[in-house]
C-alpha cells in the first residue's frame, strides 16, 4: 500500500528548481519502460538539484517492490 499510496501522515515537498528537464525525463522513461532499477539514479539526480526531502530519497532509493502507480513517481509526475 505504501507504494501507491505513501505515508498519509506525512507531506513530502519539492524544492521549486528540482525538477529539471532531466529529471523529469529519466522519472518518465521509468514510468513508461517500467525500469525501477535506475530509481536511485533518479534520487541523486534530485538530490543533486536541491531536493533534500528524506522520504522521497529514501522511497527512490528503497531496495522495496517498485509499481507503475509509485507516489514518488507520480508526485515528481504530477500525475493524480
């Protein structure tokens, strides 16, 4: 549930510059190919533009089960 749905207890935030061109394209490439596995990249890339939200790190380095429909993925997506 946490996959989908996160910690509902707990507002994850972006710092307004974080999201580049870049990083929006490698968390696109993951949702669409599904590739999980470069979610770390994705994480340090975010870390690296300002992002210093310990959840949202954290989730995006999880060794977890990562799924299409991920609130990582959706929050840096902006999808509902």
């Amino acid at each position: 549930m946490r996959e989908v749905f996160g910690n509902p207890f707990r507002r994850v935030s972006l710092v307004a510059g974080s999201l580049t061109q870049g990083i929006l394209s490698v968390a696109r490439a993951v949702y669409d190919n599904q590739d999980f596995g470069v979610m770390p990249n994705l994480a340090d890339a975010l870390e690296d533009a300002g992002c210093t939200d310990a959840e949202l790190l954290g989730h995006l380095r999880g060794p977890g089960v990562h799924v299409r429909g991920c609130w990582a993925l959706d929050l840096l997506l902006a999808k509902s």
